[in-house]
C-alpha cells in the first residue's frame, strides 16, 4: 500500500513539473484544489511572463519576445544559447514575411557573433539556404519554418528561465521520459517498417513532427 502511495505521489510530482513547465496555472490550481498536490507546487513566480513568452514566440513575434525578456529575465540575454535560438527563429520569421534585408542584418549582426560552435555553425549555414532558394520550404532550411520549430524555441527558452530563476531542471523529467519513448518507437518503426500512432484521451502524439502535446487542458 506504501508503494503505491509512493508511485502515486511521485506521478503526481512529475505531472505538477510538467504544468508548471508549460504554464498550465489553473490545472495547477485545480488539482490543487482537489487535494490531488501539495500547494507547493503553487509556487511558480516566473509562470505568468514565461507563458507570455512562449506565446509571442508561438506567434513567431520575435520583437516583443525579446523587448519581454530583456525586461523580466535580462540574465537569459546573456545566454548565447537561448539568444542564437531566439535570433535564428527572428532571422527565420524575416524571410518568411519576406524582408530579406533585414534578415540579413540579423544574420550578419546577431548570429555570426553567437556561432562560436561547429554545430552553430552548420545550422547558420542551413539557414542561410532560404535566403538563396527561391522557396524556403523546398530549401534545406524548411523544417525551421514548421510550428514545430517555433515550439521548440520556445521549450528551450522556458526551460532556461525555469533553471536561471527558479533553479529547477530545464527539461521536466517527464518530457524526458516521453522523448525516450519517442526514440524507442523511432527505432521500432524503422526496424520493422511499421506506421505506429498512439492517441488516448488527454494526450497525443504526432510522431513524424516529433512534437508532443499533453494535456487537454488549457489554460
């Protein structure tokens, strides 16, 4: 009876972990309220300005994600990480309005001084396709203008502030454990060359665009 008491509690942490990450607050509350978790959990001072930031970034409206994170979490500025996300997806939302000066300026003045790595260095240079292809999305760079993208960006921006300001993990652990699953039915689809697709009620995944949406509930 302990055990399960035990696994319980520890589901319901890494639930409470994963709202808190994608700035579900009334679920959070609701929960709460039905003595499912403990108010502890309550306790996300960062929630309200980083679910303004993850929906700006949504929007691909890059301005007033940056203008709300210079104000709110001028430490992420500081972060070459967050910030070459940030200004890739900015150069990204400049071709696709088409204003190809301007995001050459930003590629110029923004993201070669952030591609200090290898890695950097190559998705600049993919990036950079769109510019040159007469379509990006027949160009190298076209999975950087899916939705899937703008959400990545915008995962890995709410984690940085999450671990800069609230000290906790940048990755709630159960995404972790849903990415692991993910790669675990990759490998089976590809040894075994079977479509595989899971829904369930609350929950969904689209495997090809390796996106993950949990939770029916919205805030």
């Amino acid at each position: 009876m302990d055990e399960e008491v035990e696994t319980q509690d520890t589901a319901l942490e890494l639930i409470a972990e994963y709202l808190d990450f994608s700035g579900y607050n009334l679920t959070l509350q609701k929960l709460a309220g039905l003595n499912l978790l403990d108010e502890k959990f309550l306790a996300c001072p960062t929630m309200e300005d980083r679910k303004q930031v993850t929906q700006y970034i949504l929007e691909g409206n890059i301005k007033d994600t940056l203008t709300l994170i210079a104000e709110k979490f001028p430490r992420i500025m500081g972060s070459s990480e967050v910030m070459f996300d940030l200004h890739l997806l900015e150069f990204v939302e400049l071709v696709r309005s088409e204003k190809l000066l301007e995001a050459l300026f930003v590629s110029r003045d923004k993201l070669h001084p952030l591609a200090i790595s290898e890695k950097k260095i190559n998705t600049l240079r993919v990036a950079m396709t769109a510019i040159a292809s007469r379509d990006p999305l027949d160009s190298p760079a076209s999975f950087m203008f899916r939705d899937s993208f703008r959400h990545e960006v915008s995962l890995k921006t709410s984690g940085a502030i999450l671990q800069m300001y609230e000290n906790k993990r940048s990755t709630p652990a159960l995404r972790r454990l849903l990415q692991q699953f993910m790669q675990t039915v990759r490998v089976y689809r590809k040894q075994v060359g079977q479509e595989l697709s899971l829904a369930a009620h609350g929950y969904s995944y689209d495997l090809d665009e390796g996106s993950t949406t949990l939770f029916s509930m919205i805030d």
